[in-house]
C-alpha cells in the first residue's frame, strides 16, 4: 500500500480511537514516512472505557472500506489486537501500565 492511503486508513483508526486513549500514536513505517506500507501500526494508552470499546473497533474499522474482506482478528490480547481491513494488516500495540 503507499504511503497516502495507508497513512488515511491509520488516521481514521487512530480518530475512532482517541476518545478512549489516554495517548495514541502511529508508529512503523507510517511514522518512518516509507514510500511502501506492508501493515499500519499503532501504539496507544488505554483510557476510560477503552476496553468495552474494543468490542467494536473491527465492525467500525472494516465499515470505513466498503469493499474490505471480513475482518477476522488474528492476535485478540491485553496488549495486542491484530486485524485486517482489506488486503492491509493494523496492529494495535496497547501499553498498559503495571
């Protein structure tokens, strides 16, 4: 994926995101501004209510593609959620504290 759509697709995650964080950043090659993307990366905190939230992110996330493939999660942990949302992989780190 270039860079443009895929820094598009990262940003409309990280906007459905941000009410529940307490910081959230894209991170990977995004950030690195690579001219080719092979997965979105992104690094939050949780805030309030993040959790119940996540519920939701993947039928939010593949709705902003209408020709994206069912999402299926392939990582579903405390600190890592991985999906696709068409042919692209988005890898959410999550940095709880201890």
């Amino acid at each position: 994926m270039n860079y443009a759509d895929a820094k598009a697709l990262a940003d409309c995650v990280v906007n459905l995101l941000a009410p529940h964080c307490q910081r959230i950043d894209i991170a990977g090659s995004i950030r690195r501004k690579m001219s080719d993307i092979g997965d979105i990366d992104i690094v939050c905190e949780p805030g309030d209510g993040f959790d119940a939230y996540l519920d939701s992110l993947v039928p939010e996330v593949l709705a902003l593609d209408m020709s994206a493939k069912t999402g299926k999660p392939t990582a579903n942990g405390l600190r890592q959620k991985s999906f696709r949302v068409g042919d692209t992989k988005i890898e959410l780190w999550i940095v709880r504290p201890d």
